[in-house]
C-alpha cells in the first residue's frame, strides 16, 4: 500500500532549484571571462561587462542559497538535516552505503530502499557542497583584488598571499568542469532511481512528496 510522504520541505526545494540555475550561469559566463567565444559588433556592445555584471549577480544569489540550505541542514527536516550527508559515520550507514555502491556498479542486485538521499548519495552531495564552497571562495578571492579596501579583500586578501591569482583562477575554472561533470551524473541517477523505485524522485524536487511501499521501509 503506498503511503505519501512529505520529504522535501520548500526551501530545499527553492535552493535547489536556485542552485542549478546559479551554476549554469555562472558556468556560462565564466567561460565566456575566461575565453570570450563571440565578439562585440562594436564598442559600445559591452558584452564583457554584461556578462561580469551577470557573473557577479548570479554569484550573490548563489551566496544567499547556500546559506538557506546552511540553515536548513541545522533546522530542517530528517532528510535535510546535516547527518544525513555523513553515513560512514555509523556502521549502518557504512553498510548502506557499500549496496548501494555494489548495485550502482552491477555488483550487487538488491536495491536498498531510502526514503530521502541514499548514502551514496549523500556523501556525493556533501562533496558538491564542499565544491560550492570553493568556488564561492576562490571566486569572491579574485573579485576582491580589483578593490582593495573593500569587503572581499578584507575577507580573503590573505589567500591572495598564500595562493596567486592564477593558480585560484585555475582551481576556480576546473572545478566549474568538476560541477558539470557531477550535473550529468546526477539528472542521470535521479532518472534512473525513479525507474527503478517508481516513488516519484523526480516529481517530489518540485512537490516536496515522495510515494513509499511500506513494505520498501
């Protein structure tokens, strides 16, 4: 008998969504900073300023995302909360965590239920969040130079001591490719797991519910 559940609260929803839409753009347009691929018709086009202008913005709303989702892994829900994303650190949790690998790389043929996140899966995520950090970081860092007594470079000016600025721009653009890469893998496992549990994974990112055989539990 299917039983309906309420997973993912709003502002996981909300993020999530703000989030994926943040990396895109930012992707875009630090691409196109790193290496302008059209040019302007004429002077006064101002297509690197825009796409600045955009890059920048895009990162002041992914700051303020990701410190919603911050809040909401202390004071949200079970499957938001924050250990959920740390499995390894009880046996139960190492134990879920190696089927579910055994079944993702077809070593294994029992598929584990999870409500929420899987163990694998979470660890994933928490090393997507690790990767939101580092780009906020490295990329507030290098915006920070252009004005030195301003709050950025208040903030981060002694990495640009420890660390040049190329080296940051370097570590800046690979992980943008990191993040693609994690993207792809993850429309593909959230698909696959909503053939494979018919439970509604996709559906419940917009709904919030997911639909649970009991005897799944």
């Amino acid at each position: 008998m299917l039983e309906i559940r309420y997973v993912w609260e709003l502002p996981v929803r909300v993020s999530h969504w703000v989030n994926a839409v943040c990396v895109l753009v930012l992707s875009v347009t630090g691409f196109y900073i790193g290496n302008p691929f059209y040019p302007a018709s004429d002077t006064a086009a101002y297509i690197m300023g825009w796409n600045r202008f955009i890059h920048f913005t895009f990162a002041y709303l992914f700051l303020a995302s990701l410190i919603v989702r911050f809040y909401w892994f202390l004071f949200g829900n079970h499957h938001s909360s924050w250990r959920m994303f740390f499995p390894w650190a009880t046996k139960s949790g190492r134990k879920a965590a190696i089927t579910f690998f055994r079944y993702y790389t077809f070593t294994g043929p029992k598929l584990p239920y999870e409500v929420g996140h899987n163990p694998l899966a979470a660890m994933a995520y928490a090393g997507v969040y690790s990767l939101f950090v580092l780009q906020l970081v490295t990329g507030f860092a290098i915006y920070g130079q252009f004005q030195p007594d301003g709050f950025w470079f208040g903030i981060f000016g002694t990495l640009l001591t420890w660390i040049d600025v190329q080296t940051l721009r370097l570590v800046h653009h690979l992980t943008m490719w990191l993040l693609g890469g994690f993207f792809i893998n993850h429309f593909y496992s959230a698909w696959l797991m909503d053939v494979k549990e018919m439970n509604g994974v996709m559906s419940s990112i917009f709904s919030g519910y997911k639909f649970v055989e009991r005897d799944d539990l």
